[in-house]
C-alpha cells in the first residue's frame, strides 16, 4: 500500500504522543513517511520516545507540553515554527 501514497513531505502534530493511541498515531504517522513533532508532559517520557523512536529511522520531534495551558500551547507553536519553517 505505501507504493500507492506516503506522506513523505508532510508534517503532523501529535498531542499524548508517548502513550496509547498518541503514540500509534506518531509510529504510523513516521511510518508513512511524515515528519512529526509529538507532545505529552512528562519530558523524560518525551525524551525517550524521540530516542527510541529516531533509532527506528523515523522523522520526529518531541516537545513537552501540556497543551492545556494557553502558555504551553504558545510555547508549542514556537516549536512548531522553528522546526517546520515552511508552515
């Protein structure tokens, strides 16, 4: 199925991107080919899920954030802009 499309040039955003289904959206995201800048508010889980996750080739960037502050969810879009210039 990845012969017919990819999202190779894409980039997503992934709130809760170190557990449960934030984190499937983040492997299956990478895994079709996007580049993904993740969340979640526990840093070293984030820091960890970056590691492991770039040793499996994937395009990614981990940020934490608790996106239910207005301060962190300024301080995500920053992140958003540095990294992903072209948005």
């Amino acid at each position: 199925m990845k012969e017919r499309w990819t999202l190779e040039g894409r980039f997503a955003l992934v709130t809760g991107g170190t557990k449960g289904m934030g984190r499937a959206m983040v492997e299956s995201l990478a895994g079709w080919g996007a580049e993904v800048l993740f969340t979640a508010r526990n840093g070293e889980e984030v820091k960890n899920a970056e590691s492991r996750l770039r040793t499996e080739g994937f395009k990614v960037h981990g940020v934490a954030s608790d996106v239910s502050l207005q301060a962190e969810r300024d301080k995500l879009i920053e992140s958003l802009g540095g990294l992903f210039p072209r948005l």
